[in-house]
C-alpha cells in the first residue's frame, strides 16, 4: 500500500490521455483521496500520518491545493487506513502554539485528482493569528 502527496494540478499529458481513452460507465476505485486548501493569510506547516505509518512534514501557502492519497491494495477495496493530521493553529508569536489533531475524512476514488477528493480548507479563526481546519 503506497500512501503519496502532491500539489494539485493536472498536466497536459494526463488530460490528453483522458480525451482519447475509451468511456467506460463506472471506472474501479483505486485511491482514497484527500485534498487541503490554504485559504487563510498564514503559510502553514502540518504533519500527517495514514493509520501507524510514521508522521509525515507538509508546508502549504495561501492559495495552495494539495491532494494526499493512499492507493488500495486491490481494486474497489474502498478500505484505507485513518487519515491523521495536525497543525499548530496560532500564529501569534507572543503566544504558544496550540496544535490541533483531526483524523479526516478521504473519498473512495479511479484517480488522485481535485475533483474527486474530501475537501479541506484552512482559513483564519476570528482574526489573522487562528487557523482552523473547516471541511
């Protein structure tokens, strides 16, 4: 089982591919897949985990998407381990960091696109110095 990372975005080549391949009514699952956007004002730093595996260091800027996925063993298994996650959610340097644990939700998928994916966004928690995760 591969667990992966990577800013969203599809090259030419893959809509290309897209184009000319044959339709099919209903592609296999393959992937569980989770996308987070950055949409407060802070560059955020986050660590995640897929189930045991080791924690994993992730930096995202305003305005960036990124998609994390876990590939199934098999086809249509639509099984994956819990997706773990957290950040340090104050930006105020006068204060403390308060870090904040979620385990978040992924969507059975045929591909690791944006479109397909749970959707996350960080945005800023009453004033620029919070952060919160808001699905």
């Amino acid at each position: 089982m591969r667990h992966k990372t990577a800013r969203s975005g599809r090259p030419l080549v893959a809509i290309a591919a897209t184009m000319l391949s044959p339709g099919t009514t209903s592609a296999l699952n393959r992937f569980a897949v989770t996308g987070i956007e950055d949409s407060s004002t802070n560059t955020i730093t986050y660590q995640y985990m897929w189930g045991n595996d080791p924690w994993h260091n992730a930096t995202q800027k305003p305005g960036e998407q990124r998609l994390h996925w876990h590939t199934y063993a098999k086809a249509n298994e639509n099984k994956s381990p819990e997706f773990h996650f957290k950040f340090d959610s104050e930006f105020d340097p006068k204060q403390k960091p308060f870090f904040i644990t979620y385990k978040l939700k992924k969507n059975a998928a045929p591909a690791h696109d944006w479109e397909v994916a749970h959707k996350y966004v960080f945005k800023n928690d009453g004033n620029k110095f919070f952060v919160d995760l808001y699905e």
